[in-house]
C-alpha cells in the first residue's frame, strides 16, 4: 500500500487562542499546526511518537521553525491543515505545514519545521532507524524552493 505523502486535517479556530481582535494569535498557529502533524502522522503512518517515547526512549525534538503569517485565521473558522516531509537526514526532519480557509482558497500561514531526533534517555541527538529512515524516503514530498523566503514567495498569491 502506498503511504500518502501530503497529509490532511480539520480543525476549527477556538476563542482561547485568539487575540481581542479574534484572529488566531501568533503563538498559536504553530500549536494547531504542530498537533495536526502529530495526528496526521498517527493516523496516516501508525507512527505515534509518544509511544515511542514511552516504550522506546525516542522522539523528535524541534530545533527550528520558520512561519510567515499571510492571513488571519479568524474565531470559529474551519481551517485546513496539510504537512508533508520536505527533506529528511539521518536525525533530522524537516516538515512543511500549511494552513487553508474551509475550501483551500486562501492561504492563512506556511510553517517549515526542523525535528531532531533524540533520545531521551541518553539525552543526545539519536540517528534514526532503518525501519524509520525506509518510512521517510517512502512519503518524502521535497519543494523546489531553496530557502523559506523563496517558498513564501512560491506559494504566496501574485497580486495583479
């Protein structure tokens, strides 16, 4: 079975995480798009990566993010959230998500993220697995953009 490669879900803006002017604060768009990940990735790939940390020690850590803002998500719209693995090392992945108003029209903000993978028990940079490196090369989705402000300009409308 082939393993999809650009993931997709649901989430609707709650009034907690907006600010007075209702639009989605700042902080917490890479919350709701870093959950979508981790629930896309369960459900897509039966990879759940607090299990790995219980039974196994491992997980992923982020090292960086990059987000430019593009719209405003608004209180009590439903978002799109898509991610997809972009580049991969042998500690290292790196994750674009994006999110969408209800019908993917409008781009609300792009977030590129680095996961290190880590071992918390000897609480050092892990390589990954063999089993978890062929899983990587399977769904990898690289862009073309060399850079994240090239990406932006690659996916950001052109006004006319």
């Amino acid at each position: 079975m082939k393993l999809p490669k650009i993931l997709e879900s649901k989430a609707k803006i709650r009034f907690q995480d907006c600010d007075p002017f209702n639009h989605l604060n700042n902080a917490a768009y890479i919350n709701y798009m870093i959950n979508a990940r981790e629930d896309q990735i369960e459900k897509y790939y039966d990879l759940d990566i607090f299990d790995l940390a219980k039974n196994k020690g491992i997980s992923w850590v982020v090292g960086t993010n990059q987000i430019a803002y593009l719209k405003p998500a608004l209180l009590m719209e439903d978002v799109i959230i898509n991610s997809q693995l972009i580049h991969c090392t042998e500690n290292q992945l790196h994750v674009e998500i994006k999110m969408w108003n209800h019908d993917k029209t409008e781009l609300k903000a792009i977030l590129w993220s680095t996961f290190v993978h880590f071992n918390l028990l000897q609480q050092k940079r892990w390589n990954h697995d063999d089993d978890l490196m062929k899983l990587f090369k399977s769904i990898i989705e690289p862009v073309s953009a060399k850079n994240f402000e090239e990406r932006i300009m690659n996916v950001k409308p052109q006004k006319v």
